[in-house]
C-alpha cells in the first residue's frame, strides 16, 4: 500500500534533556522527503563534542537524540535520490552540508546556511544514537562502503579521519617540511597521521598522556614533547634549528596553544586550528610572535569536512591500508549501554579515547 | 684611478639619535659590494612607521637615517650587477629582501634572516632621507622607471601601493565579491583601490575624516562608514543582507579594528591585515565571530611587498593609468626641510595623507 | 485543486529538428519537481554555440529547443524550492549544474555527472527559447535580479560575461601583469573585461574585425593586434620586451590561436582556454614554445560558471557599474522572430556580435 | 699568499666532444666568484637525459663536461657566501637558479633567464663529472647533508626525488584521491612515492619491465597496469568506475602517453607533466578527452625544483625514513669508469636504473 511508509513507528534514542541530563527514551521514527534517506545504524563512535554540548556548549535542547559519528544500512530514500538505495552500507559524514547553499558554492559547505550551519546532528536536528536515522541530501551526504573495509573502521572517517585530516591539509605543510600538532587526542592523533600522509618532513607531537603519545608516534610522530617536561615553544625551536615550525596544528581549544602554534610557526608559516575553542571572550593572538601584524603567518581554521566525495576519499585511505584508526577504539558497548560510553568519555577514565557503539 | 671610487665621500643625512630625537648630520656616503647599487634619490615620501620609528617602535637607534620610500638615479654599481647601469631612473622598494635567502626560496621573500627581515632601511641600516642610498641585491631590488612614468608616481609603488594592493590581494576577494576596508589612511586607500583592481563588486570603506571618505570613493569604494556615526560591523552587515562581506581589510592596526574585521567577515571568508599593530601584550580574536575556532575564516597578513617583479608590475598600472596616487600628495618639501614633513606627519595637521620629498 | 498545476498547457518554442533545421512548434509546458522552478523568459540572448549546435556540433537532435541564455520571472516553483518565489525577476545560468554531484563537490560544478554535464539546455533537455523554461535545482541555480540592474543587463551574466571573466580568472593573471586575449568576439571581449576587472596591467587584444577592436579597448585592452597585419606571437613579444606575456587567453577555438597562446606565454605563466574547439581529432600543443614539457607553462579550460553564487557575484558588478555589456548588443528580435536572429548569427552579418531577444 | 687560489690547477673530466663522442680530459679548476662555492665531489648518478644530451638534444657541445647529479665536500667559497663552508658536506641541485632572476621572484626559479634557464650544468657550463665544480650563488643552491644522511642517498635527491616529488606535487592530487604515473624509469618511480608521500588514496602505475613493476609497488603503487597486455586508458576506467583518475602523471615523454593522461583524467583534475618531450614538432592535445577545451582538466609542467630550501626538505624526509632511493641503485662505478655507467645506460642494459658514480 502506497502510504505504507508513512505508518508511524517507534524507536529507542538516547537524548539530552536540557543542560546535564541525559537517557534514553522513545520517539517517533524520522521520515524521509524527497532528497532524504533513513539510515538503520550498526557502528557509532562517542565524541568529547557530544559531552560538550550535554554540559551546554551550545545552550539548551530538550528531547534531542546525541551523537554524530555513524555508520549503517539505508532502509529508506525519498523519490529524488538516485546515488543510494535501500540495503547499501553507507557512511554518513557527521556534517551533513546543503550542497547547493550559498556557502556550499564558495567551497564552504560545512558553513552552509551560517557559521558551522552543515553541523546537524545532535545540534538542530537529532542526532544518530537511535534506531534510524534521518539523512538530508542523500545523494550529496552518503558514501557507500567497499566490502574490504569494515563497519569499525568505516566509522572513523565520519569525523574523526575526515577533521584531523582536514587540519593538516589546511595547514598548507610543504612536502618535506616541519609540523608541530598541539594535542594527541582522537583528532590530533588524526592530524598527525594526515601530515604524514601529506609528506610531512618532521611531526612534531605535543602530548603528555604516554598511552596518547605512543600511538602519536604509531601515527607518525618523529618527536614527542611532553608539555609538562619542557615549554612546547622553547623544544620547537630547538628542534628546528630555531627557525620554528612551516606549519602548526592547534588541536585542543585553549587560547594557550594556540598562542603556542603561533609562536612556534615560523614567518610565511601557517597555523591550523581544528581545536573547539568553548571558552572565553576572546582567543589570543600573540602580538609580537604574529610580528605585529606583518609576519605573512596565515591562521585558518576547520569544521569537520562532509560530502560523498569527500567520505569516499577517506575510504579509499582505508581500502589501501593507508591509515588504522580502530588503534583508537579503547572501550566497545551496544547501544543500549551508551549512557556508559558517555559517562567514561566524560570522566576520561581509563585510558579512553573513542568509545565504539555496536547497535545490534 | 682604480681607487677613486672609495675615496670617502660626505654627505647630508636626517637621522634619529636615540628615541624622539631627530635631525641634520653629516655621514660618509655608502659603498656598493659586489651585488649592491648607490642610488641618488630624487623623489621620497614621509610614511607613518617612520614616526612610529621615531617614538621607540622598534627599540633605540642611533645616528640611523631615516626614511624607506624613494626613487632616484643610480649613482655607482657593484661588479656583479648586470640588470641595472649607472644614470638609470630608478625605484626602489621599501623592503628590499635577500632573494637567496631561505624565506624567499619559500616564496615570503619580505620574510628573509627572520621576521621582517627583508625591512632593511631605516631599521637595520641606514634609510633613504640622505644623499646617497646603498641597495643590497641591486639586480633584484632595483626597477627601472618607464618614461610615462614621473618620479612622484613612482615613489608611490615603493611601498603605499605595493602594500595596499598586497592587502587587497591576501583579502583573497572573489571577482564580484564584498570587502569592506577598515580606515582610509594612505594604506588603506590603496588597499581600497587594490580591491577595485582586482574585481571586488561592492567595496565598503569605513572612515571618519571627510577628506579621506572623499579619496576613498575616488579610488573605488562604493559606500562609506563612518565610524563614529553608525558601528561598522552591523552596518556592513545591514549592506550584504545580513552575509557579512567575503574579504575585510584592516588597516588600521587596532585590536578593536581587527575584531571587527572577524565579526564583519562570512564564514568562509578572508580577513587581511596590513595596519601595523604597536600596542598591547596580544591582539584579540573574537572567539564567537570566529566561530569557536571553526567558521572556516582564514586570517593573512602582509608585509610590504618589495623586488623588482613586483616594481615593474606597480609601474605598468602607472603606466595605463589604472590608479593615480598622487593624489594622496598633500604637501612638498625639499630635503633640507624633511624635518617639518615629519613634524606635520606626527601631528597629523593640516589633512597631511603624504608629504613629498624633493631632492634636489 | 491539488492536481490543477498538472494541467497540460502548450507553448510555443524554437527548436532544432535535426541537424541544420530548425523552425517554431508547439509543445507541452515543463512542470516542475520538487527542486525546480518554472520560469516565464523576458529577455535572451542568441550565442554562436546555438548556431553550432544546429550544425550538429553535439550530434543529432530532435525537437529539441534551442537557447541558453536567459533571464525572466518565477511562475512556479516545486515543494522543496526555498529561496525563490513565484514572481521573483530571476536570472538563470546557461550551465545548471548539480550541486551535490560528484564533480560539483570536487568544486567543478559545470562538469556535474560528467564532461561538460552541467550544460543542460537545448544540450540533454529544452533550451530556453520558448514560452516556460525549466530549471532544475532552483535554489542552486537562480539569483534574483536587484532593482538597479536591468533584464538586458542581466541576460549577459548568464553565459558572456560569467564565461569571459571565467577565462581571465583561470589566467591566473598577477594584478600589474601581462595577457594576450586571443579574438573578441562576446566571450574575448568579456575576456578583456575580466583581465582589465583582475587588475592586469596590460592587455593586448588580437582581433581584426574593426568594430570589436574598439569595443575591446573600450573594455580594457590597451593594445589591439590585427592578425592581419602583424604575427601576433612577434608582436607580443614586441611589446613585452620579448618576455612573453604572464597569461593568455584563447577565446576562438582553433588549434592555431591555441598554439600562439602557448608561444606567446612566458615560463612558469598561463594559459587560459575558453575557445569551444570543434575540429580535427587534436588540439596542437607546439613542443618547443612548451618548454618539451619543462617550462611550467600552466593550461587551463573553462566552461560556463553557474549557480546561485556566481551570478550574484556578476550582478554585483553590474550594479556598482564595473562593465557595461549592452555595448555588445547590436540587434534586437521580437520572440517571434528569433529565427531571424539565428541567420544572423549564422551568417555574421551585419557586424553582429550579440542579438537580443525580447519574449514580450 | 692573497693570491695562491688563482694558481692554475689542472683536473681531469669527462665531456662531450661534439654529438655522439664523449671522453676523459684534462681542464683547468673553475674558480670561485664572490657568491660561488667549489666543490669536490664525492657521489653522482648518471642520468638518461645526459644520454640524450650526448645524442644532440641540446645541439652541438665542445669539450662540455657532463653531468648534473652529484653531491660532495665543499672546497672553496666567495667573499660573499655566508651559509656554507669549505669542509661541509653538501648537496647541489642538478638545477641551480639564480635566485633574484625575474622568474624566480614569480616563483619560478627552475626558469630563471628564459625557459629551462636555471639548468646550468652540463648545459651551459661545465657539469659535474670533474674533480672540482663551480656552483652559482652558493648560498642559495647548497644544502648541508645531516649526519644520518650517507652521501648515496643524498646523491638522489639533486634531481630524481626533487623532480619525481614534484611531478607527484604538481597533480594536485587530492588526500585520498586517485593518480596514474605513466612510466616507472627513475622519474616515475619517485612520482609514484612522491603520490604516496601526498596522501593519493589510489596509486595505479603504468610499466611493463618487471624489476621496475616490482619497485613502483614498493614505492606505493596499488595497482600496476602492463601496458603491452592492456590500454592503460581502459584499465584506468575500469579501476576507477569509470570516472577516470583524479591525477595523471607523465614519466616517459611521448606524445602518445600524454594524450593518455589527458583521456584518464576526469573533468576537473589535473594532468602533470614531468617527462622531456624529445621529439616532433607538437604534442598532442586529444580535442575530444581535453571536452572540446572545456573540461576543465588543468595540465602543468615541472622541470627539476632546485635551492637549498627545497634540497633540505628532501633531505628531511631522508632523515625520518620517508623513502629509500638507493633501492634504484643498480650499479656502482669509479669516476673513471664513468665511460661505462654512460655506456650502459644507453643501451638500458643488464636492468639499469640508476648507474652510482663513486668519485674516490
């Protein structure tokens, strides 16, 4: 029967309820329009962001499904979309842009619709820790998964790969040249095994936690500087003949280091910042470091990048053994347990880095 | 005789002698090295840094001429000169870099031995406003000036225009695009008129002194701010329907300019800076404008331009007239009254935008 | 009625009936899906691409209406379509690209879902020369008209100048430089107008038709070379001081013109295609002037930009006066008479470079 | 004495005698200008293009010493050479610009004084197969090889890893997308780790001799198509979904394998050309692969990238492991045994890659 597809069916999610508070419940499964596509989830990953906006980063919400890193099967596309169809295994970027946006043409589509307007998920819409998932755009969103690549590792390039990756691209790193990431957590592990697949010349890490600068070197890293050990900026320059970085990757969201990054980065260099600044009025820029305004260092910054093409690079990484990412899954629940992958990634007990959500 | 050139010659120069002191000496005239030239300035212009100079921006110097923007004829060459000959009608850059160095191999030749390295005159050795000018690297630093071309044009391309258009350049304006440029001193003006060469669709200059409003309309802005009647950044985005502008321009050199450079610029966008920041400990980032780190906002910033390429393509705008420049020239002074063209520069009477330097 | 909009209604439309006829009918109206829009045409524009179009240039067509060029009013709009509305004044791009597809995500929109796909009209679905056009992707491919612009304004962003100004854009030209624009027809005159927007610093123009030589200089050029009168790759290097010029520009489309291009540019410059080549199985690239391979001379192509952006873009510069298309119209056709344009066109009589059609 | 360095010394060299005859002889040592440097070979590499030199490429050459790969000890420097001294241990590029050259300030330096102008030895002066070579602008062109770094692997980065990566870098290959390098010579092979070291998701390298099908997939080849059993053009299709490669890279030099990128480059990408295109007087361009000059397919050219920058980056990832040349090392000779590597590297026999010249 035609209108079959529009009988309402009931799903489990798991929801912010308001600044703190968050649970399961059940809710309404979403429908697809005409560009849309519905998405049954298998892998999902818990990100520090969605701990971030629990504790308010992003004001309030009330009854919106967390998370954003998914991968799955699609159960359902609108009568528009012709790239996917139901039953493929796909990857959902955690940015979903409006591809024909103003932003989308000027080569921005994580900005479409306004500053970080491609972020969706768990932002203005629910997100994907729940039984289906809504896709808009499917055509322009969803990137099918070859079969030598696994659901685990497919679910990496949702964010993770494609944001770390993404900092080093734009940190515009000279084939042979010097990079300093700032900050070995899942997205800075994932910068620095984008420099290195950039051609960087010499990685330089900055990381304290061991378990976090072993797998930095695993990466790529050449050195490790421990920020409690020695001052990042006076170690950079000894490294580097006191000529400082080409290119530094800001990684963690403080003002510190990303005054660091600019003092590390030497004149004609670039500073890439793919850290989420949450606090503060402002974020300093080093007046004499920056020289005053004339040291031709180009700051530029990163949202998570979307987009078939995009996701469908990524894979091809993997399909190549170019890069493993699940060196990063510490800890594994089924969805049903995601309240305690939320509550591990928040207390940042036990050695974590990426929880993995197994939804059957 | 083989000598004769190196017979010690006098000649009249202004220097600074120590913080705030300025004034008439006599030094012996400058000597070409192998790759060097000694120039006999005719034309020069009195620029604000040389003021800033004056007031201990870049430290204590003594008996250091000052001065960075003149043409001249050269006067004497070192042996392994071969671009330039002794009677050519010659400019100058401001910055004059070592194009061996490694900086310049990268491609930020203003950049070269360090930070700013490429500022040679009137900070690291002695400046133009003397009788003799000695330029390192002649082959490299040295254009000549084509006939159509007068020598008060030309003393415009040696840093106002070639630092102006770089701002407009490093805006990265789209052909038809938006840019607002913040304060219409003679940077800013031709940084105005930079955009209007390279294809800008709306230009939004933001200025308060009615004689600059009025020149910055003459060289292309298509409307006016003034700051002191509406704030700039709601204005601006009041004239692009709520878009911000694609590419904003500072220069001015204030942590509250630069601020509203961020705030007034789209995602996406491009914010350039070429005001020289003098003051404060760090220049503020706006953290929410810049989209915590993620709005995509790429930052750049510029030191003047200099070498002989870059010379030579200054002069053939000159030459189709696609900008006329003096018409910032509000005053002319002979040499030997350069000390009153820096008095009116430092009290800023009189509507001075650039006082000319006449040699001779 | 719900199903009112699905009444058949007719109208009358110019098409191709096979190779070399073409000729007025009848036909359906277009209905739109949820992503198009309906537009009732007021002013457009006959192209030399139609005429070769006729002449079987893309293979056989059959009932196939012909024209690209347009500008008109909303009369309707699908379900999904948000920023525009039945009544808008809306300019569409000749080329309407896909916005979500592969290519476009690639940023190279005009190639959506393969070579040269984003050109669909009187190409893979109805031209614009009949009484309602469709247009897919709506909100990605239509920009309103401001008040200040008129419609014959407008039809010229619609393929001329947003190609034209495509070509000196891909010419990477530095502000202050050099370039060749080979013919002027409407796109090389539109061409010039991009280098002269670009902030070259001399242009020289290769054209012998007397009329388009002074309309090139009108747009810019500040040489003009009559092929019949001089070698052009002499004359520029002439010009130049025998360096050649940084970028050049093929507007015509002959392997000849294709080839002085590439003798004309000098090492490490570029050249910029926008000729359609309709013959012979290759394009010659002249070995030695390419440096056997080795010179990093850069080769460029371009197809008609499009989108919602880029036409704004063009309407920006028509509105604050940054070129005046209509210069190029030279006749103008009632709707009903748009076969007459087409023999002039074909026969290039009457010194026409572009004929306007009005639909009311 | 002040004078001794100008005593004649004597040194025996290996030359060009007119087309097709080489031999040893006995020339005086270069001496030093005030920015040269002498140098005393330790290691060189016999390239085929001093082969093709023999063979009249460049025209007739008297008493010519050959070669261009080399590195060594440094033995004398000018007046005014400041970053090396004698008694280092250097590299020089085989391409050695002048560095305040007109189209090195464009950021060209490999054409500096016209096209291919920055290749000096065995070119315009004598190469490198001599007891002592005369290096320009000392400064600018040498490199200081690090400790970890043996002079056999230094050797290779003077022109086949700085032309090899900059084939690969000059593809704009995106991360993770798809290249083809056509040819595995010396060249080809470091295009291929060149793609890998910048991330390409996908490496399918063309070769049919089995030692180098081996060696390209340890330098990162994914697939490798023979083209003696399959067309490289299909095989690419059908690798790539029929969408063609993001990137190709031409390493051989034929007219017919650059047209074979041109057909396996999808619309929007790019096609680098690193191959020395000996014969005919075009190349050709395929009309209807190239879109009729409007598929957007960019094609760029690279000859050798010299200086001491781009020579320390090389060396860098020599440092940190990034790739093993001497893996192309297949035969060692003494310098005076140089007639035999030259021999065997004409006639291609006995495996060659690259034939390893021992100076001491």
């Amino acid at each position: 029967m035609a209108t079959a597809r529009h009988t309402v069916r009931r799903m489990k999610a798991f929801v912010m309820n308001g600044i703190g508070e968050v649970g399961f419940t059940e809710k309404e499964q979403p429908q697809a329009g005409p560009n849309d596509a519905i998405l049954k989830p298998t892998k999902g990953l818990v990100c520090t962001s969605d701990v971030h906006t629990v504790h308010g980063a992003i004001g309030e919400r009330e009854n919106l499904t967390l998370g954003h890193e998914v991968v799955g099967v699609v159960d359902e596309v609108g009568a528009e979309v012709e790239h996917v169809q139901p039953g493929d295994r796909v990857a959902v970027g955690a940015i979903t842009p409006d591809w024909s946006s103003e932003a989308a043409q000027r080569g921005f589509p994580s900005q479409s619709n306004g500053a970080l307007g491609g972020w969706k998920f768990a932002n203005v819409k629910d997100g994907v820790f729940q039984e289906r998932v809504h896709v808009n755009d499917a055509d322009g969103n969803l990137a099918k998964i070859p079969e030598a690549v696994s659901d685990e590792e497919a679910v990496y390039i949702t964010d993770m790969m494609t944001t770390g990756f993404a900092g080093a691209e734009h940190a515009e790193i000279p084939l042979g040249g010097t990079v300093a990431v700032f900050a070995q957590g899942p997205v800075g592990l994932m910068a620095t095994a984008g420099a290195k697949l950039r051609g960087a010349g010499e990685i330089i890490a900055i990381e304290s936690v061991p378990e976090r600068q072993k797998l930095s070197k695993n990466y790529g890293a050449d050195h490790v500087i421990d920020y409690q050990d020695d001052d990042p900026v006076e170690k950079i320059h000894e490294v580097t003949d006191d000529e400082g970085v080409d290119s530094s990757i800001e990684a963690l969201g403080t003002s510190q280091t990303f005054e660091q990054c600019v003092q590390a980065t030497k004149p004609g260099g670039t500073i890439s910042n793919v850290g989420y600044h949450g606090e503060g009025e402002h974020v300093n820029l080093p007046r004499e470091a920056w020289g005053v305004g004339m040291a031709e260092k180009t700051i530029r910054t990163t949202l998570c990048p979307g987009g078939r093409v995009r996701l469908e690079r990524m894979l091809r990484i993997l399909e190549n053994d170019g890069v493993d990412p699940t060196l990063m899954t510490t800890h594994t629940f089924p969805f049903d347990q995601v309240d305690e992958a939320f509550a591990l990634m928040e207390n940042k007990e036990d050695g974590v880095i990426k929880p993995l959500i197994e939804f059957e």
